[in-house]
C-alpha cells in the first residue's frame, strides 16, 4: 500500500480535482433547508428530477444534497445501509470516469454502481473506502458514458 501512495506514475492514482459535495440523509427536508439555508447562509442549488424528494444547497463550489429518510431509525450506519449508496457519500470531481474507474478496478476496489449517467447528463460510480465509507467519482464533461465505456451505463 505504501508504495503505491508513493508511486510517482500518473496512471495509478485518481487525479481528484475538487469534494464536489456530501449526501445526508435527514429526518426532515423543510428542518434541514432552514438549517443550511437560514443559518448557514448556503444557496439553494438546482437539482434535477431524480425520481426522489431531495434538495441541493450550495457554497462556493462545494454542495449539501439533502435526502429525506423515509422511516427514521436511531441509528445512522443501519440508515445509510438501507438506503444504497446514493446516500450518506461524498464525492470527488474528476475529469474522466472510465479512466477512474480502470484506476479503482486497478487496486482491487469494487464498484458498487455505475458508471451511469444521471439525469444531469453527468457521469457516476460509487466505490467505498477502506472503512466503508461509499464515495461517489463523477465526471461532469459533459462526455455521453457511451463515448467513454462504449456502454449505456444503466445499473
């Protein structure tokens, strides 16, 4: 493992440009949206149809993406299990999905879902850490995942 965070070669490593933004899951969307809205002074950003209530705020270049929870449990591990992987991740930008995804192919990592692209024309692929937290890897080129993978990228 240390010698590939040392390695100096370009290929083995994803080259992450920005934390483009963190998935909650939250007891309630109007609660949340006052909190980071009211208090933290965070823009609502838009966000498309997803199939799925939610909200996008944003502060600078980073983003809040709220998610209701739709049977509260006390305890957040089993409620980011239950709800996928499209909840309680954060994501890193980078600039070409299907080379990330080689790179984490590559070390040995699972892909949990994806590459897809979603309804914002972006491409997607979630992968966990060492400790299980789910990350997110999203290319916004606006290149179709067709182009990139030679797939339609439906799972």
């Amino acid at each position: 493992m240390a010698e590939t965070i040392q390695s100096e070669k370009l290929l083995d490593r994803l080259k992450v440009q920005a934390v483009h933004h963190v998935t909650l899951v939250v007891d309630s969307l109007d609660r949340s949206a006052r909190f980071y809205r009211d208090i933290l002074g965070m823009r609502p950003a838009f966000r498309p149809d997803f199939g799925f209530p939610g909200l996008f705020f944003e502060a600078g270049n980073t983003q809040i993406h709220l998610i209701p929870h739709s049977d509260w449990h006390s305890n957040t591990a089993k409620r980011c299990e239950a709800e996928g992987p499209d909840a309680c991740h954060f994501a890193f930008e980078v600039d070409d999905a299907a080379a990330a995804r080689k790179v984490l192919e590559m070390h040995g990592l699972e892909i949990l879902r994806g590459p897809r692209q979603n309804a914002a024309g972006w491409v997607q692929l979630w992968f966990k850490d060492p400790d299980g937290y789910v990350i997110e890897v999203l290319d916004r080129s606006g290149r179709l995942l067709s182009e990139q993978t030679g797939t339609s990228g439906t799972n």
